[in-house]
C-alpha cells in the first residue's frame, strides 16, 4: 500500500483541494447545521449562568471544580497532536503526515480556542476575567505569579498564538494558488491580502523554510510545557489525588492520545464530505492507526505507574481517593475510562481494522469518550474525599447547565474547524506535491516505490 | 530570602509574607477552642450569620450544598454499635483556621487573598475573579462561594431585615469567595483605639461573634503574641507551638495529659486555631439493653 499515488499532476492536486472550498458533499452541511444548534444550546446554558449566578452549575461545597475544568483539559489535550503532526514529524521528515498535518494544526488552534472559553465560563466573576492578567494598571495590582493558573493563562496565550502564527505560516504558499485561481469576489480578496505577495520566488522559499523550521522548534517545547503547567493545576495543589509527581508526563501522554483519537475521527469526516480519497489514503490512516495504538499504551503504563505509586506510597489519604474512584459513586465512569482508554485500543492492534473505516470511527469516538471521562476522573472524586472527613458524604450531579455548555462546546468546535476547511485549504497542496516528488525521485533511483523520504 | 532559607524554614518565610516587616509584632491573632466544652448548640453560628452579614440560603439551596456559614458545628458519631437516638456524637465547630502557611493564598491568581501582617488570612471580594481555586486547594473546605446573587434574592433579606444588616460588614455579590475573618470589622476598631492612646490591644477588649454568643466560653480568641492573653497561655500550657508541625502531645515525649492539637497538622499549613481534646467519657450505653 503507498502513501499517495506518485502520478498524481500537480495541477489536479490543485484542483481537487481547491474543489473542496466550493464543493463539498451535503454531510458537511449537515454537520454544520448541528454544531450551530449544539453552540446555541451551550451559549443558552452560558447566558442563563451568567445572568442567575454559578449556583446553576450545581457545583457547591465541597465540590468546587466539576465538568468545566474536566472538558478544558480535554480540550487543551486534544491541541497537542497537531503540534506532534505538525511540527515534531516535521523535524523527523515523516513524509506522510503531509496531506493530514494542516487539518491537525487547525484541530490545534480551534481546540485551544474551545479550552480558553471553559476558563472563562468557570470564573464566578466573568467580567473580571482580566484581574488575571498582567497588564500595567495604575493601582500597580499584579496576578499572583505564584499561581499555577496565572501560568496556565500565560502558557495558554502563548501556545495559542504560535499554533496560530504556524498554522498561517505553514498556509502562505497555498494561499497564493488559491488566489491565482480564485474568481473576483470576497474569497480573492481574502486569500490576496492573507497570500503576502507570495510568488514562489527562490528567495522566497528559502526564507520560508527557515520561519517554518524555526516556528516548528518553537512551538514543541510549548506544547510539552502547556500540558505540564496545566497539570501544575492539580500537582502543585495539597489535594489527595492530584499531588502526584507524575502528573505533568501523564498529562502530556494523555493529550497526545486524545489528540491522535481526535485525528482519526476527523481524518475519516473530512475524507469523506471533501472527497480528499486520493489524499487521505488508507496507507496514511494505518499510520496514523499505529501511531494512537502506541501512544495509548503509553498513556496506560503511565496510568499503571500512578495506580502503584499511590498503593504503595503509605500515604492513607491518595489511597482512599483511589479506592473511592474504583468503588464509590464514580466507579461506573472509572471503570469505563479504564475500559475505553486501555481496552478499545487494543483492536488497533490487528491488522485488519487498522484500515477498518467504520471500526475505526466507532474506536476512536470511544477512545476520546474514555480520555474525557479520565479527565473528570481527575478533578471530580477528589472533592468528594478529600483531606477532610467533613467533605466525605456529599454527593452531586453537574446540572443541566454544566452538561449543556460541555455539549455546546463540541459544536463549537466543530463549527469553527467546519468552517475553517470550507475556507482554508485544509490539505496541505504544495506539501502533497513534495511528497509525490519524493517518490518519484524513489523511484526513479532504486527501481522501486519502497522509498519515502 | 534565600532558596535554602525558604524551604528550611517555610513557615517562617509566610510568617512575613508579603510585608517585609518583623513578624508578628504586635499583633498575631490566634483562637482555642475546648470541644470539651463545646455542647453543638450552634450558638456560635447563629451570631456569626448576624455579625458578617451571612445569606440564609433557605432549604432548597442549603440541600444543593450552597449554605453559607462561616463557622459550622460538625458531628461527628460515636462508632460503638449503638444506633441513632442512643449514639453519641461529638461536635467540632470549624472556622477558617487562619493558616500561616495559607494553601488557599499561594493558589489565588490574581491575589485576592492574602497574609496580614497581623497574621490573618484576608479575603479581598473586589478583586475575586472566583476562580475557586482557594477552595479547592483548602484542606478543611472553610471557604465559600457565593452561587448566587444573595443581596438581590427576596428570600434571603426580606426588604424590612436589610436595617439589620451590620454596616461595618460588606454585602458580598453573587461569585466572589467568602471565609470566616475572626470579625475582622472589629479587630480594626480596637487596634484603631489602642493605636490612638499609644498601646498595644489588651486581653478581653475584643470578641469575635462566636466567642461572644458561645454559653460554655468554649472559644477564647486574643493576641497570642501578648503573654498576658487567654489565648497565649492556653497554647503555652498545651505546649502548642504555631510554627512547628508536630506538637508535644503527638511526640510521645511528654507524659501526655495534653489537649492541644490542630487540624490536618502534617499538611503544614499551621492553622491559628487550637482545638482541646475532649476528656469526658463516651456517653454511656443505656444499661438495660446489655443487662444479660
């Protein structure tokens, strides 16, 4: 099986993507008529908060923390393996993240913008949001620099705004075959100012390359410390089942897992509603299959390590946490995170449904159901037995409301990445051109289409 | 403040933070409670609610976990077979326990809680995002959130209650965290006295609510920086140190007739507060059931 066809013309690798900006199948409308509806339920959800007071949520004491944190580490998770595509196999010459690393980065950026929201929907005080960051005043009040959420905005801001820069630097090229093939109208004007005069000049691709490259070097470090610092949340507290040293590894194992579920979830949409066959091949999605089936293992030895460093840690409290998880009102979302994150991925490991279109839908939504479920599991049950015996009896649900902004922000999500491809070329044209020029040259020097890069 | 210096001594470091002033001098405000005494009447509860202006969230509100008292009676029942109206319980009244080594301030992003220089952990409401990270981060769980906007909801002050309100207390709004202050509002007031006549506040020229209202005297509160408060030598007849984590009860040295101890002490979070053990027997068991 190849990766792509190596005689594909390149001017039908233009024509197809660009077919996409204009002519998708009508599932795409489908999908994006159900994001709005789901954003308008969570926007309600929001507004009925906002306006009665965060009592709707049914958080109290103790339970401080509920869905909202749970699903804006989810969503932060799930930004983390567009950086892996993007930029880590960048730098490794992985040739067939090519045609599926743009989608990847903007599954990046859009979900950063998912994560930031949910901070915003947690605070009690939404229109004071802005006491949280540093800028200059004239009282001379500063954040408190000592608080791991102080630096979770910063690492989230900063993170944001260089997958943005990489997302759009990355894009340059193919914005300018979109204006060259564009018709007058809002799309030209939009792709001539985005384009920034590109030419394909030699000059051009050199300096290009190098912004690419350096980007790319900056933004891996970024990735592994936003996941890090938003475990700090959790570790650096004095709670009994977040202040675990392991934490910011695990974390980062677990967004990686999550974000490559995610990949193959919309790897198998957008392959289907933008006609991208020839592009999206099996060939890549095997990879891509491998790829989540050895992260997930990881993210499980991982689980593993914390269970037995808890167990035999002697420390009474974290140990009570974790038999609470595993038998108290939590258990029945415990066990299936263990059975969706653990379990499901081991038929990836079979060859025959590595390629498996249907399985592989159904495995990956599952796999992303448990790595959400992991999360609540993180921040839920520690409020419901903490340090004090006081705080052992009570239970709670999260309300409507709560269920209703998390739902909410799945279409969000979608709707934002909806549009993103109906706008953007979301196959990456001239990389995909790279890559049938390196298997030719394969070709053409060893006789065979073995090669790759 | 050296890194070794820091983490040798860490309750030292947060004794001066964030003022770089000499630690507690003149004032550090400390409290003892003697459950011995304290008979869960609820008391104490009831004039902290009048005193600092507390919502009464009503049944439904209080059934979702959303009551708002800055000093709760805990029970705590006897684990001896019997069954309800024959078990024991103890009580425990918790307050915020006005850590040295607070775990809610290090967590607050923008600050809004904070050391005093007179050793208390303050609560600003105007600058509370209500990120409710203190919270979460507090091993006794004394802190609370408004859910909901008290000051307009009908059921909580009825128009003809709001001249009830006490004026020196703030009326907090609806997301912002709130936490017992050990009456803060009057602290202020008798330093601001003693300040103008030149001295220093003495034994006795202040209460907080709960030590007020509370029939058995089991709360005595004061400077335990003064050797002559209640307080000061209550702590030091129970050899109760604030900055170490392991008192001479638990240290198994002394022969131990001692009471004092405080909550959760290995967390280090040296709470202000020093709570007696109870010395009375169990409640004993209604002998007519075991006679033979």
């Amino acid at each position: 099986m190849k990766d792509i066809n190596e005689d594909i013309a390149w001017a039908k690798i233009n024509k197809d993507v660009l077919k996409s900006l204009e002519n998708p199948r009508p599932l795409y409308w489908i999908i994006l008529a159900v994001a709005i509806a789901m954003v308008a339920v969570g926007v309600g959800c929001e507004a009925y908060q906002y306006r009665v007071g965060m009592g709707v949520s049914n958080l109290n004491n103790p339970h401080m923390w509920g869905l909202y944190i749970a699903t804006f580490i989810f969503w932060i998770g799930m930004s983390h393996s567009g950086t892996l595509l993007s930029a880590i196999l960048h730098l490794m010459h992985a040739d067939w993240r090519k045609p599926i690393y743009r989608f990847a980065e903007a599954m990046t950026t859009f979900s950063l913008m998912t994560a930031g929201l949910f901070v915003m929907v947690h605070l009690g005080r939404l229109w004071q949001f802005y006491y949280a960051l540093p800028y200059p005043n004239e009282r001379g009040i500063w954040p408190n620099f000592q608080s791991p959420l102080l630096w979770d905005a910063m690492a989230i801001f900063t993170y944001l705004s260089s997958s943005i820069l990489f997302l759009y630097v990355g894009m340059i090229p193919d914005l300018a075959i979109c204006r060259d093939n564009m018709k007058d109208g809002w799309r030209k004007k939009l792709y001539t100012a985005l384009a920034l005069g590109w030419e394909g000049t030699d000059r051009q691709w050199r300096n290009f390359r190098v912004t690419y490259l350096t980007i790319a070097c900056f933004l891996i470090p970024l990735a592994v410390s936003v996941h890090s610092i938003v475990a700090s949340d959790f570790a650096m507290s004095q709670q009994p089942g977040w202040h675990v040293t392991s934490f910011p590894p695990y974390f980062v194992a677990g967004a990686l897992y999550s974000g490559c579920a995610a990949i193959i979830t919309l790897f198998i949409i957008l392959r289907y509603t933008f006609k991208f066959e020839e592009y999206m091949t099996l060939s890549i999605l095997k990879k891509t299959v491998r790829l989540t089936f050895a992260i997930s293992m990881v993210w499980t030895y991982l689980n593993l390590i914390e269970f037995a460093s808890v167990w035999y840690g002697h420390d009474q409290a974290s140990k009570d946490v974790l038999i609470q998880k595993a038998t108290g009102v939590f258990a029945p979302f415990w066990w299936m995170m263990i059975f969706c994150g653990s379990i499901v991925p081991l038929i990836l490991a079979f060859k025959r449904f590595q390629t498996n279109i249907p399985v592989l839908l159904a495995v990956s939504l599952l796999l992303n159901l448990g790595m959400w479920l992991e999360r609540w599991m993180i921040v839920a049950p520690t409020f419901s037995h903490g340090y004090y015996p006081w705080t052992w009896d009570n239970s709670q649900w999260p309300s409507f409301v709560q269920w209703g902004i998390v739902f909410g922000s799945f279409g969000w999500f979608t709707l934002l990445f909806m549009l993103f491809c109906k706008i953007f070329p979301s196959v990456s044209m001239y990389e995909v051109k790279e890559m049938v020029y390196h298997r030719t040259l394969a070709k053409k020097n060893l006789g065979t289409a073995k090669g790759g890069h | 403040m050296s890194v070794s210096n820091l983490l040798s001594n860490w309750s030292e470091f947060r004794h001066t933070h964030p003022v770089d002033d000499v630690p507690h001098d003149p004032y550090k405000w400390a409290m003892a409670v003697d459950l011995d005494a304290c008979t869960g009447c609820n008391a104490c509860s009831i004039a902290c609610y009048a005193e600092n202006n507390l919502p009464v969230v009503g049944k439904e509100k209080y059934s979702h976990g959303h009551v708002m008292h800055w000093i709760r009676v805990e029970r705590y029942w006897d684990e001896d077979g019997r069954e309800f109206p024959d078990q024991g319980a103890q009580f425990l009244p918790m307050m915020c326990q006005q850590c040295e080594a607070a775990p809610c301030e290090t967590v607050c992003p923008v600050g809004a809680t904070n050391h005093t220089p007179d050793g208390l952990n303050s609560q600003i409401y105007n600058r509370c995002i209500g990120s409710r990270y203190c919270s979460a981060n507090c091993p006794f769980k004394v802190r609370y959130f408004n859910w909901y906007d008290y000051p307009t909801t009908d059921d909580v002050w009825p128009a003809e209650m709001t001249q009830q309100l006490n004026p020196d207390v703030s009326v907090r709004g609806k997301g912002v965290m709130e936490k017992c202050t050990f009456c803060v509002q009057r602290l202020t007031v008798v330093k601001g006295n003693a300040k103008s006549e030149g001295r220093i506040v003495r034994e006795g020229e202040v209460q907080t609510a709960c030590q007020q209202a509370c029939p058995t005297g089991a709360i005595s509160f004061g400077n335990i920086v003064d050797p002559e408060s209640r307080v000061h030598k209550q702590w030091q007849a129970q050899q109760v140190e604030l900055a170490k984590d392991v008192q001479a009860k638990d240290t198994g040295e002394v022969a131990s007739d001692l009471r004092g101890y405080r909550i959760l002490e290995e967390l280090r979070a040296y709470p202000s507060v020093m709570y007696l053990e109870r010395v009375r027997e169990l409640a004993p068991a209604k002998s007519e059931h075991h006679s033979a």
